[in-house]
C-alpha cells in the first residue's frame, strides 16, 4: 500500500499549495486594489458596481466599448487625445478593470443595459457617439439598432460581424469554440490560486503595450480571477451577442464607419490561420455592404487599432462629427 500512502502525501502537498496560493492571490488583490484606485466613478449598473471613467468636455459625448477580455485602458492610448476636443467616457464591463463582478454573466443586450443605466447613473447625456472595438464593436450595433435615438454617430473598429461564425466552416468553428471554451475555463480555474499572477499572463494581451503609466495598474487589473471569469462568460456569451445582433435587424440612420487591419496581429488564440483571417475580412466587407460605407482597411496594422494608431480613431471621430454637422 505504499503507493497509496505516497498518493495521499501528494494530494496533500497540492492542497496546502492551493490553499497558499488562494490566500496569497486574496491577499495581493487586498493590495492591488489600494494601491491602484480607479480613475473614474464607480456608479450603480442594475446591482453591482461598474467602472465608468470619463474625461473631457464637448456637446456629444463618445462612448468607448472595448472587446474581449478588455476593459478601459485598452483605450488610454487614444482617450487623453479624443478629451482634448470631446467629453470621452470608457468604462469596464461586468468583471472587468474596476467593475465589481454581476450576480450572472452579462453578454449581448444585457451588457448593453448595463452599460445604458451605468452611462445614465454617471450623467452622461445622449445622443452618443459610439466608438467599439472587435467585440465592443458588435456591442456598439447592437446599442445603435436596439437604441437608435440615443446614437449620433458610430466607429467600428476591427469589430465583430453579426454574421461572423455563421459565415465560418462548421469544423472551423467547433474547432475554435473547443479550445478557446478549454483556455479560458482553465484560465478562470487557475487564476483563483494565483497561477496566471505568478506566470504574469494578465486576461488582456495588450497590458505591456499600454502608455507606460498605464501598465502596472492594467496587469493589477489583468491577472485577477474576476478578470478572467469574465473573459471565459464572455466568450461563451459570443453566440448569444451575436444572436442579438441579428435580432435587432434595422440599421441606424446616421454616420457610420467601418476601420479594419490587414495584419494577423492581436487576434485572439485560433485566429493565426491564413482560413480565419480571411473569415474575418470578408466580416469587415460585410460590415460595410450592411451600413453602406466602404471600410477604411489600414496597411500594416494589428488588431488594436487604439493601441497602434490612435490617431485613425481621433480622425474617425471627427470625420463623424462633420459629417453630424452636414446632416444637420
């Protein structure tokens, strides 16, 4: 009976690991969020407490919505610009940054009324300029058609597609969905016990490319379990955001523009192959045939627009803002 007594032995050296590693990860978490306090509000969004930073001053204030597995500094590259002109508002979604963790996952139209109470509750009027980023983008469309009186104008950057996995071969995305359902579940499991802290892998694949000032905070944020819980309900959720996205069918009547990249950088693991790439730019051909516009496809650019280019978004929004002017 040796190997059962070495068997036990073993199984209790892994328990009082993970027993040190959650209560270490409790205990850096207690300090983290001392240390970094966030930057904006933390105001009511239906039962938990969401993150919302705004900045800036200007008559039409800019909503933006980062993609999966981000949160509000995906966009401090380009907010401090965009404040010079307009009042700017990012915020982090259930889970994610600075936000408290919801009671359920919020995915699809119930993120955006989240979003839509937190905004109202910051006292950030409407009409609003959106600006979403891969997932945010298919967000910021589903808000548009959804809410179109609260829109003025819209800027999908390198975003999601409402027809994107209907368009892919069905082998192709189970294929994707199984592994990347796997990472993130085993992520979230292994974060509790401070495994992804220790190996510095934040939720968020940008952290070290964020304004210098930004990234201690961001990777504070990053690799904390509520992070990656987050990203794992997110991820499942995508079916059912893009289920919303084709519910709500109309398209707004009001300045729309379409930014997409030509590089296979920053995607999310699974989207390296030369099969989904193009799955995803034939999404961006869509995305303009569906709002009328022709996209802005940038050469030599990753799937952070934001974060290498800020100044396309800075020029995006104002090229939105005159053609508001036009309209009016």
């Amino acid at each position: 009976m040796g190997w059962l007594k070495c068997a036990t032995a073993l199984g209790g050296v892994v328990g009082l690991a993970l027993c040190v590693g959650l209560t270490a990860e409790l205990a850096l978490e207690r300090r983290d969020a001392s240390r970094y306090p966030p930057p904006g509000l933390l105001v009511d969004a239906g039962g938990y407490r969401m993150h919302v930073h705004c900045t800036g001053d200007g008559p039409v204030p800019l909503i933006l919505i980062s993609g999966l597995g981000g949160w509000s500094q995906d966009w401090s590259a380009v907010q401090p610009l965009l404040s010079r002109t307009y009042r700017t508002c990012s915020f982090d979604r259930a889970g994610y940054g600075w936000s408290e963790e919801a009671g359920a996952p919020r995915i699809g139209m119930a993120a955006i009324e989240d979003m839509r109470t937190a905004l109202n509750e910051a006292g950030v009027g409407s009409p609003r300029i959106v600006v979403g980023h891969s997932l945010g983008g298919l967000l910021a469309q589903i808000y548009a058609q959804r809410y179109p009186t609260e829109v003025a104008a819209m800027a999908l950057l390198d975003s999601v597609e409402r027809h994107q996995y209907q368009s892919m071969a069905p082998a192709t995305l189970e294929r994707y969905k199984t592994d990347m359902g796997r990472l993130t579940g085993a992520a979230a499991a292994a974060s509790r016990f401070g495994v992804l802290r220790l190996a510095g892998t934040p939720a968020s694949i940008i952290v070290d490319r964020l304004p210098a000032g930004e990234r201690a905070s961001a990777n504070a944020n990053g690799v904390r379990p509520k992070a990656f819980r987050a990203l794992r309900d997110e991820f499942v959720g995508v079916d059912q955001a893009l289920a919303d996205a084709l519910a709500a069918n109309a398209n707004p009547n009001f300045p729309v523009s379409v930014i997409g990249t030509d590089r296979n950088r920053d995607f999310p693991p699974g989207w390296d192959t030369d099969e989904m790439r193009a799955f995803w730019q034939e999404g961006q051909r869509r995305l303009g045939q569906q709002f009328k516009v022709t996209p802005q496809i940038l050469p030599d650019a990753g799937h952070y627009v934001q974060i290498e280019q800020p100044q396309i978004v800075v020029d995006a929004v104002a090229g939105l803002v005159t053609r508001l002017a036009e309209s009016n």
